[in-house]
C-alpha cells in the first residue's frame, strides 16, 4: 500500500473529514490527504459535490459513513463493527452526525459568541484553509469567508437542528451526558470492548479543543476523557489525527 493508493479529499477541519481520517489511521493505512478550495471544491472533487472524498486507486466515494462501510469491506482488519451490536454502533454514530457535530459548527462558528470571539475564530479558521489549499487564498476570500461563514446552508441547518436555548457551554454538558449514557459501562461506546465505527466518528469531534485550547476536551468530564485517552492508545498514529499544517 502507498500513498497514492488512497486519497482524501478534504478541506481544513471539516469534522465529517475528520472522521475517515480517523477511520484510516485505526486501520493504519497509508494515504494522501488533498486539500481543496471550499468555493471551488466541485470543479476540483473526484465524485460528488463536498468533502469528504476518498479514492482508492481508480474507485472514488462520497459522504464519511458510507466511506467507513466501504473501507471495512477493503480492510475488515481491525473491524469497525463488532457483530453483535451493530445496530447499537449505527444508532451511535447517527447521533454523532445529528447531534454532536452540529455542536462542533456551532464552536467553529462562533455561535452565541460576541462578534469578536467569533470573528476571531472564523478569521482562525480562514488561516487554516490558507495554510492548506495550494496557493492559499486571498485576503478578500477570507474576510467573505469571516462574514459569510455562518451564513452557509449547511452550517446555518445543522446550528439550527441543536438547542438553541442553550448556551454552548449548557450544550457541551448535555452532549456530555448523552455521551456518557451511550458509553454505559464499556471502555468504549455501545459497551463495546474494542473500538469501532461510532467511537472513530466521535474522537476527532471530542479532542478537537484539546488541540486547539491548551488540552481541553469538547466534551466535560473524567470518563470522557478516560474514554479519550482509551482511543488515543488504540489508534496507530493517532498524532496524525491533525496534520502539522493544522496543529
């Protein structure tokens, strides 16, 4: 396996990339990661019209949960599902997509905040796709991209599918305990004892404050992070969860 057999197409911190990333580096694949602009990104994708894409030799797929379905048929070693709970592993990951993502652009884009803050992290944001989209973007792009951020369709639909009389700071306790109801008693979510689909959906979201805010989660409390510091050790690679370009 070499790097130009599997490609991913992505832009900075889009959390749904995150998660085949994350499926990768579980796997321990090698893989090449192409960076495309958000404005043009139809023109530029193998397939579909958003990230994330992944092209496996002269195969390409779109949308991240039928991304992990696929490479578990390629490489069913170590799996994604175990057996015996996987409609309880698909009902996981479904509430990491509806529900704790949507969480994660609302963080991203500042929602809530006041316009500074937000303006700050979408400015943040913007270097982000500076540093990885060959030949950057102009200044012009990423004052559209501060104004217009949240504005966007699909950021605007998925802030608007949390709860809106929370703050963030109330959202991020009840994700916490929703999370640690769908952990139960198990090192990992489900009650399951090895990783699998809906945990590798979940870790980016989870530890992408840690990167970001001096090594706090997104998530509150001890068995989250215990639950972290779990993935972190079952993940080969796990440092490449961010590439140098990001951290």
């Amino acid at each position: 396996m070499t790097h130009s057999d599997i490609v991913l197409y992505s832009f900075a911190i889009s959390p749904y990339t995150l998660k085949v990333r994350c499926y990768l580096l579980y796997k321990d694949l090698n893989f090449r990661t192409v960076y495309v602009h958000p404005m043009t990104m139809k023109q530029e994708l193998p397939v579909g019209h958003t990230v994330p894409v992944l092209t496996h030799r002269s195969e390409s797929i779109n949308e991240s949960f039928e991304i992990g379905l696929w490479l578990d048929e390629l490489y069913p070693d170590p799996p994604l599902f175990t057996e015996d709970r996987r409609n309880e592993i698909l009902k996981a990951d479904m509430w990491i997509t509806k529900s704790l993502i949507p969480a994660v652009f609302r963080f991203i884009v500042g929602y809530g905040e006041s316009w500074r803050i937000a303006s700050r992290k979408r400015w943040a944001a913007s270097e982000l796709l500076k540093l990885t989209i060959p030949g950057g973007i102009s200044t012009f792009e990423r004052i559209i991209h501060l104004v217009f951020l949240g504005r966007l369709p699909f950021i605007r639909r998925a802030i608007e599918s949390t709860n809106l009389a929370f703050d963030n700071q109330a959202l991020r306790k009840q994700l916490a305990v929703e999370f640690e109801n769908l952990l139960g008693n198990g090192p990992f979510l489900c009650e399951s004892p090895v990783p699998t689909l809906a945990d590798l959906s979940a870790y980016p979201q989870v530890t992408f404050r840690y990167f970001q805010n001096n090594g706090e989660h997104f998530l509150p409390g001890d068995k989250i992070k215990k639950w972290a510091f779990r993935m972190q050790n079952a993940i080969p690679r796990y440092e490449e969860l961010l590439p140098d370009e990001l951290l």
